[in-house]
C-alpha cells in the first residue's frame, strides 16, 4: 500500500483514519466521565479504502 499525492509526488505525509481503544470512567448507565487512558490498543491501522487527505497541500490522495 502506498499513498501519492496527485499534485506532487514528493508530498510523504498523508492524513487518514485508524481505531484505537481507550479506557473510560463511567457512571453505572454507562455514560462517559473522563477518559483513564487516550490510546491502549490500535485496533485498524490505515486501510486503503479510508480518504488519506496530503497533509502538506490538503489534496485528496490516490492509494496503490
């Protein structure tokens, strides 16, 4: 898997989605209260069907 900028090639950093588990505090029905722990576990790193944005021009990118 590869991300290309279609404005310029040379462009190496992309913006996309991942999942990641964290550990909350909640009250007895569940609701949120703070979060114990931001990232535990990364459980679906980048996929090439997700929208990978440059982040250096803000293009959309072409992934292969």
């Amino acid at each position: 898997m590869k991300a290309v900028c279609p404005k310029n090639k040379k462009h190496n950093r992309f913006i996309t989605c991942v999942r990641v588990e964290q550990e909350w505090e909640v009250d007895s029905k569940g609701i949120w209260i703070r979060t114990v722990d931001e990232n535990i576990e990364t459980t679906h790193g980048p996929h090439p069907l997700n929208t990978w944005i440059c982040s250096i021009c803000g293009a959309v990118a072409k992934v292969e």
